[in-house]
C-alpha cells in the first residue's frame, strides 16, 4: 500500500530484456535502507527490489506488467517516481494507492498559471466510469485531485513544490502516463452489481 506522496526521482540506469520480462536497475537516494523483497512503486507500479547496492536498484517487470504500463518503451535515462510501501504506523498524506496500474493515460494539457500548473489528461474508456470531480486519482504514482472532468479528459491542478519533486516537470502533450483510480470505486462497483 502507498500514499501516492512522492519521495525521490530516479535514473534509469540499465535495462536488460529477457524471455521472462524486463529488469530495470534506477538510481535512488534511499538505497542504503533498502532490503530484497522489499516493494517500491516506481511511477505509479509497485515492484519489487530484488538487488541493490549503495546508489542503485534492480527490479523485474513481468510481462503482465508491462502488458499495463508504458515500461516497455522506457529508456535509460529516464526518470521514474519513487515511493517505498507505507509503514503501518505512517501517516497517510494522499490517499490509499495500491500500486495497481489501471492503464495508460495521455497528457493532453500542460499551461502554467502563475506558479501553479494545470495538467490534462485523456483516460481510457474502460476506465471513465470511476472518475469524478474532487475525487482521488494516482497518475504515475502522485496522489492528485480531479478538479474537471468531461468527455473523457480531467484536468489536475499541480503546486510547484509536486512539479518540480516529480516526473510531471519533464512531460509534454502526447506523454503516457500510468493511472490508477480510487480503488474505493471499484469496490463500490463490485458491492453493488447485482442490485442494478
């Protein structure tokens, strides 16, 4: 379980592509406190650490994976959002993320208003049904609040301190990005199918 409360970016550093999947190795600034098996969501997907060293991490990415996610077209040097698994006495600052990509999403907008930014975003169809203004979403991992949603795009608001923390400062119109809806609606959805 995560926030969506972003702590570092990372580097990808390499990439090694096997008959089994795909293992990237990213930099992060908390490698020291690592352990094997230990979960971290990297933008968004939660994996798992399966080596480590002093500045650098290697993580296995099924195919199932990258069946969900845009990781089949990372590259090194590319950025990632890092945010290890939430402890049980920590405090919860976004909202409850599971780490589950739902799909991929595209930057349709990106308009700096005074020192904030407003991003837009186009969901899949599959996944319009539980989007609603004010409510929570996860988009490459960040907690963020739908402020406008209609005809499938919803727009975010972003404080400069999430832009410039984050992946978002790097991304344009036409970007993927990884979304994960509030998985309190689909809880609802699966509570309430048969009384339709």
């Amino acid at each position: 379980m995560f926030t969506g409360i972003v702590e570092a970016t990372g580097e990808v550093v390499s990439i090694e592509d096997t008959d089994e999947g795909r293992r990237l190795r990213v930099t992060a600034p908390f490698c020291d406190e690592l352990e094997h098996g230990q979960s971290v969501a990297i933008s968004g997907a939660c994996l798992t650490v399966e080596t480590f060293d002093d500045e650098t991490f290697e993580l296995f990415l099924s195919a199932e994976t990258l069946e969900r996610t845009y990781f089949d077209d990372v590259a090194g040097g590319d950025h990632v959002n890092l945010e290890r698994a939430l402890p049980a006495d920590g405090r919860l600052d976004g909202h409850f993320v599971q780490g589950h990509v739902d799909g991929v999403g595209e930057v349709t907008r990106v308009e700096q208003i005074g020192g904030d930014w407003t991003f837009g975003f186009a969901l899949p169809d599959e996944l319009r049904r539980y989007v609603v203004e004010k409510g929570s979403i996860a988009i490459d991992g960040i907690s963020l609040t739908v402020a406008e949603f209609e005809d499938g795009e919803f727009t975010v608001a972003i404080i400069p301190a999430t832009y410039e923390l984050t992946t978002l400062s790097e991304k344009s119109i036409g970007d993927p990005v990884h979304l994960e809806v509030d998985v309190v609606a689909k809880y609802v959805e699966s509570l309430t199918e048969g009384y339709r």
